[in-house]
C-alpha cells in the first residue's frame, strides 16, 4: 500500500460518491416536496414531451365541455321559450274550435278573436325577444351556430333554431272553394266533363311533387270530381305526410229557394237520383219517386234521403233547415239528376241544390253538381298541379296550377265559421313546425349531453395518464429517499475513514 499526503484518492473518491448521494437525495427530496416526478425536461425529455401533450388535450377537453355546458344553457332557454309558444297555440287552437261552433253569437266570437290576438302578440314576443347573451335564439337569426366541443380542429356540432314569429309560423294553404254547374236540359253523365270530370288517364293531380293519380280512390274514378278522393290521397301518402302537408274537404248545401211542395199532377213520375261522391252509377245513387198524383214534401225527401244513405252506406244527410234543404257530406261531391216524365211537372233545381238553377220542364232531365271544398294545409312552401279538374271557376275551383299561400298567426279571424274551421287548420300545422322546432333542440341538447359525459371520461383518464408520468409516486419517492439518506449517512462514515488514512503516514516518520 502506497501512502501519500499531498492527495487522498480514497477521500476523493468517497466525496464524489457522497456528492451524487447528496445529489439525488436533493432531487428525492424536491420530488417529494413539489409531487412532480419530473422537475425539469433533463429529468425525463421524453416523459415530459408526452406529459406536456396530454396536458394540452386534457386543458382543451376541459374547455370544450365548459362550451358544450355554454351551448346547452342557450339551448335550453331556446327550449323553455318554444314550449310556451306551444302552449299559447294549443289555446288558440281550442278557442278556434270553440269559434267554430255555430252557437257562439257576434259578440261571442268576437272576444274569441281579441284573445287569440293577444296570444298571437305573445307568441310574437316570445320570438323576438327571446336570447342568450344577447344572442337572439328564435327569430330566425340563429342558423348555422357552430358548437365547438372537441380538444381538435373541427370536432364541432352546427345547430339552428328555426323562426317561431308570430309572423313566420302558420300554414301554406291551397284553399278550392268547390263550384257548382247545372243544366234543366242535361243528364247528369252529359252534365259533367271537362273539368268537372275526374281520369286518371287525363288529369293530373299532383302536390309537392307527387302523383296521387295511382291512388285506390282515385285510380279508376272517371265520374265527377271528388275533394274527398283527393284529400284522402293526400292524407294517406307517406312522403306527403313526412312533409308536412295535409288535407280536408268539406261540402255543405242549403238550397237558394225555400221548399215548395212538389205536386205531380200530371200522368206521369219524376225521379229523382242524388249522386255521392264520384259515382255515376244510379244503382249507387238515391233515388226518389213521385209518382203521378202524389206529392212530395220536405220532410218526406229527408227521411227517404237518410233512409238511403244509411242502407247503401253513403255519406250524406239531409236536414230540413229553415224550410231549405239542407244537404252535408264528409267533402264528397254531390250531384242532382231530375227526370221528368212527359206528363209530368215542371221542378224547380234550386229547392234541391245550393247554386243549382232552372226548371226541368216535362218531357226532359235537368242535372246539378256541387263539388266540395279541398283545403291542403302544409308547414312549408308547396306546388300542386290539378290541371284538368280545376280552374277558378270549375271543378275544385282553385287555378289549375300554383303554390301554398302563406297564412300566419296574424291571418287567423274566427268571426265566422270558415275563418274559424281554417284557423284551426292554420294553428294545427303551426303546432306541427313549432313541435319540430323544439324537438330538434332537444335532439342537439340530448347529443351535446352524450359529447359532454364522454369527454368528461375522456378528460380523466387523459389526467390519470399525464399523472403516471409527470407527478411522483410518493411510496416509490419515499422508499429512494430513505435509501439515500442511509447512502448518505454511510458516505459521511466512511469519509471520516477516508481523512484519516494520512494519518497513518504519521506511523512511518516516528
């Protein structure tokens, strides 16, 4: 063994080991101290890359919830809002209702109609002002709303809220008032063609873009033209009804001319055949008979009227109304066909049929039809196309061709039966868009929810990841200090051992 006083290689050495005892025993410590594994990038470059990374999308699928709880907020004042709008037009749709009832007098249906103006004006209200931070959420402005939810570019939800104004919710109508032709010198199959006559092969009927023609009822009528037909063509066509666009008819007769006993004094009878519908079958028909020398009465035509209709299952009824013959159908159209005898009388048309005119003279057979009023109703803008049935003045009596007119809230006026049966025609397809409206927000509210839970799982274990690699495992860190605290313990030992080998030198010089 070489001994030397000028350098102590044992102490030096021991010293180093010491130093990086004392080094990594500091390093343990702050571990410990701050709960970060790593303290700087030289503690781990590629750990701290990764944890800076998940820090990052863990930042931002924090920040993306708090937009979806943003986004939800709005939406759900959107939501509540359109839900009272709902509520209002369920009260205007049964003050309507109650409007249409003919019970009510003037001034019953007229304080119907200052209500339903002022839920009308509500509703307005409600759609106007109605916003979120200044936002306005129902007036038609909110469209293309982009929600940004993702920890990523583009990971967006684009929403929009329809306008639920007063002035912008309401029905497209096509409204026919039906007409009404008559001849005292034609038979009914003469009396009715062009457009008074329903083909298949020939005409057209078609809404929003479909043909109806190939409809059950209307496929192989070539009789008069039937609202009813259409509107039950219209009714029972899935793409037509996904749209939104629905129909009615209606027909109703009161004769012009109060009822004038018929007394067949002549020698011969009068018949007389009423047509439901497209039928131009007489074995369909009703038919009456006043034979010579009899007389009929009002009373009589309208039991022997329901008679029929009940046993041959047609959907007409007759009532005696005011001394006039009340005639009512489900919209199918009505037709009148007079045959009288040579020998018989002359009968007057317009005690049978509201627009019906002229006297059927002996020796010929007079004819009527009154076709029944089509109202098509839709949430959005429509064409029809009924060219060969209809013009302005025949048949169906709307323009053979065109689009939905537009009636709003503000349209509504139920001072008369009409107004008031297509008032509620009007606040039903409201109902309709206003129930899309709010259901879709409910849609968008329920998807943003489902992002929101995911992310929030997504955002938990992305912090439980960067947790493993950036924070200290303190029963680890314990356990590795404790061990440098014994390294260093050791170490100050033996460099006390380490000093005292010169000494030995000492040895050699006595």
């Amino acid at each position: 063994m070489a001994l030397r006083v000028n350098f102590n290689a044992e102490a030096a050495t021991t010293h180093t080991a010491l130093l990086r005892n004392e080094k990594a025993m500091n390093k343990s410590l702050l571990r410990i101290s701050t709960g970060q594994r790593i303290l700087s990038a030289a503690d781990d470059a590629a750990g701290l890359f990764i944890a800076d990374q998940l820090a990052t999308v863990g930042a931002a699928l924090d920040q993306g919830n708090r937009n979806i709880q943003t986004g939800i907020s709005a939406l759900q004042i959107a939501e509540t809002n359109v839900g009272q709008i709902f509520d209002k037009l369920q009260t205007i749709y049964t003050k309507a209702q109650s409007a249409a009832n003919d019970i009510n007098d003037p001034n019953a249906r007229a304080a119907l109609q200052r209500d339903i103006a002022n839920l009308v004006d509500a509703i307005q209200k409600l759609g106007t002002d109605t916003e979120y931070n200044g936002i306005k959420l129902l007036d038609g402005t909110f469209a293309n709303k982009v929600i940004h939810y993702g920890a990523r570019a583009d990971q967006t939800i684009t929403t929009s809220i329809g306008n639920v104004k007063a002035t912008n919710i309401g029905a497209y109508v096509v409204q026919g008032s039906g007409q009404v032709t008559s001849s005292a010198t034609s038979a009914y199959t003469s009396l009715i063609t062009g457009d008074w006559q329903y083909d298949s092969a020939s005409d057209t009927v078609t809404v929003a873009g479909v043909d109806l023609r190939t409809y059950s009822a209307l496929s192989s009528v070539t009789g008069a033209v039937d609202a009813k037909a259409i509107a039950d063509a219209i009714n029972n066509n899935a793409t037509l009804q996904g749209v939104g666009i629905s129909a009615r008819a209606v027909n109703t007769s009161t004769a012009d001319t109060e009822w004038t006993n018929i007394q067949n004094s002549g020698t011969a009878a009068i018949t007389i055949n009423f047509y439901v519908g497209s039928t131009t079958d007489s074995a369909n028909a009703i038919s009456i008979t006043v034979a010579a020398g009899k007389t009929l009465t009002l009373d009589e035509l309208v039991s022997q009227i329901n008679t029929q209709a009940s046993t041959k299952s047609l959907n007409i009824t007759a009532t005696n109304s005011g001394n006039k013959l009340a005639l009512t159908t489900e919209g199918e159209t009505i037709g009148l066909e007079i045959a009288s005898a040579t020998g018989a009388v002359d009968v007057n048309m317009a005690q049978f049929l509201q627009g019906a005119t002229g006297n059927v003279t002996a020796g010929n057979t007079g004819s009527a039809v009154k076709v029944g009023n089509l109202i098509v109703t839709g949430t959005d803008s429509y064409n029809y196309d009924f060219t060969g049935i209809s013009t302005a003045s025949e048949g169906l009596g709307v323009a053979a061709t065109g689009s939905g007119g537009f009636n709003n809230l503000y349209s509504i006026n139920v001072t008369d039966n009409s107004g008031a049966e297509l008032a509620i025609d009007i606040v039903n397809t409201a109902i309709k868009k206003v129930d899309k409206v709010r259901t879709q927000i409910g849609s968008v509210i329920n998807n943003l929810q489902a992002i929101y839970d995911g992310q929030k799982t997504s955002y938990d274990n992305t912090k439980e990841a960067e947790n493993v690699i950036r924070n200290t495992d303190f029963a680890a860190e314990m356990s590795t200090f404790t061990t440098m605290q014994i390294r260093m313990q050791a170490g100050v030992a033996m460099l006390a051992q380490a000093n005292a080998l010169p000494q030995l030198v000492l040895q050699l010089l006595r």
